[in-house]
C-alpha cells in the first residue's frame, strides 16, 4: 500500500495503538488506518482527537491495568489475531530531581515503562495468532542523553523510564523472537504534540536555544514520527528486530 511517497507492505490486518487518541499515537492510528489496517486506538483518555474513520475502534483502558487491556481485546478481537502493537502512551511531568517524591518516580516509571510491557504482555495471545507480529515502543531522545535547554533542569523519572523502555525493547526482541514477534524502538527528539508544547510554555515554534541545535532547525511533527513507526511495523523491516532509530532532526548530533 503506498501512502503519500511511502510503500508500506502489511502482512496482516491489526494494529492495537496506545496513546493513541493524541500526539504521535494519533498520528499512528491515521497512518495505519490509511495503510489498510484495522486500527484499535487505545487511551486513557475518552476525549477523541482522532478523526472517525471506519477502520478505527476506540478502546478507554489504563495501560498500567492488565486486566482492562485484556478486556479491550477481547471484546474487539474476539479469537481474530493482533499482527502490531505500538506503545505510545506516555506522560511527562516538568520536574527537578530535588522535587521528585516517591509517587512522581512510580507514577511515571508505571505508565510508561510497566505499561508498555504490560500491555504486550496483555496482547501476546493475540499477537501470536498473527504470520508476522511486530511491536513499536515509543521511548525518547532522553532515553541516551541527559537533555536540559528548554528547561534548567533534566527530567530524571522520564529519561529512566525511557532508557528503562530502550531495554525492554532489547528484551522483548529477544523474548519474543522465537514466536516470529519482531521488536523495535523509535527514539523521538522534539515533536510537536500536546505534551510538548505543555512543556514548552505552549509555544508554536521550538525554542530558540533548542532550534539552534536541531540541524532541522524545527519541531518534529507527529506525521514525522508516525511513518517511521509504520516502516517498522511493515515487511519492509522483515529483518529489523531489537533496534532503535533516532527521530531527533540531527539533534544528538550536536
Ligand atoms: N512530543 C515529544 O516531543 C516526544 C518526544 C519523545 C518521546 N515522546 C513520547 O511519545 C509518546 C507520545 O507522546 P505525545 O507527545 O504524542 O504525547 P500526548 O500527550 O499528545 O499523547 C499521549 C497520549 O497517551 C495517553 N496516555 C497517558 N497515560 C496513559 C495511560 N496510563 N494509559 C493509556 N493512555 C495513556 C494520553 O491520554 C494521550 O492521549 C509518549 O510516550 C512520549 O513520552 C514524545
């Protein structure tokens, strides 16, 4: 299926995407949807930011909770097969380390690190119905570098969460290999969604002392993002398991 200047080949019909009612995971289900697939946007949130199209379903589930992702897939699958999961749910809290309690580090540790592998946990019986399974995590540019420019200080609890996130990649990759389950990683730097521009004083344009490093010169935008989650999805990257591709404008070269 070619979809603007990318050809994307499928083997299968399924793709579950948490998060996916804003940002980045928004911009996946409506590439997916227009690839082909029939998309389950999975989100915490009932706010609907996603057009309707017919090939999307909505599911309202915590991917912290096992049990009501399973729920969701049961009763939207049935015993048909799940052949994608993309884990794009995430939060991100503006914080300091001197300001950081014990609930701030679980909170965001949960969502983002223990709900990604719980919510392919919660899929695999699904997933391994599937010819040619494969997972996407959405981790970060802070999953490698410690990245302070917009705000003076470095978000400790979501870089760890997101470094803890490259490894389960890894580990999922390996795990999941011998059930033909492919696993991949994109490393996303500035994009503009909601939870950036909540961190970003809800500017329009990326920051002057950011731009100035991101040979782009510019915010991501989600669209950006999302085509590469579906090249790892697809045939095309048959043979590309436990990697992690930068999405960053350039900026981890600088
Ligand atoms: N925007 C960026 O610059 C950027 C950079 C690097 C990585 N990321 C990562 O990309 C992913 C998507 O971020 P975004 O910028 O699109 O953010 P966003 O806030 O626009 O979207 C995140 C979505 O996740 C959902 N969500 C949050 N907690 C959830 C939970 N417990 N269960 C189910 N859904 C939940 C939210 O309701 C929201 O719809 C996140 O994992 C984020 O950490 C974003």
């Amino acid at each position: 299926m070619t979809v603007g200047h990318l050809h994307l080949a499928f083997a299968g019909g399924t793709a579950l995407v948490t998060g996916g009612r804003s940002g980045i995971g928004a911009s996946t289900v409506d590439l997916l949807a227009e690839s082909g697939l029939s998309v389950i946007a999975l989100d915490v949130s009932p706010e609907d930011a996603v057009a309707h199209r017919p090939a999307v379903r909505h599911a309202v589930a915590d991917v912290t909770d096992e049990a009501a992702v399973t729920t969701a897939l049961t009763d939207l699958l049935g015993e048909s097969p799940l052949d994608y999961v993309v884990n794009s749910a995430g939060i991100h809290r503006q914080a300091g380390l001197e300001s950081l309690s014990a609930a701030d580090w679980r909170q965001v540790l949960d969502v983002n690190l223990v709900g990604a592998a719980l919510t392919t946990k919660a899929a695999l019986p699904w997933l391994r119905r599937s010819a040619g399974a494969a997972v996407v995590n959405v981790t970060s540019l802070e999953a490698s570098r410690v990245v302070a420019l917009i705000n003076p200080e470095p978000v400790a609890h979501y870089a760890a969460s997101k470094a803890g996130l490259e490894m389960l990649t890894a580990s999922m990759a390996r795990d999941l290999g011998r059930y033909g389950i492919r696993a991949n990683s994109v490393a996303p730097g500035f994009i503009q969604t909601p939870m950036a521009r909540a961190n970003h004083a809800g500017v329009a344009a990326l920051p002057e002392q950011a731009a100035a490093r991101v040979p782009m010169g510019r915010y991501g935008d989600p669209a950006e993002v999302a085509s590469a989650i579906a090249f790892l999805l697809s045939e095309g990257a048959s043979y590309i398991t436990g990697a992690s591709l930068l999405i960053d404008g350039g900026f981890s070269t600088t």
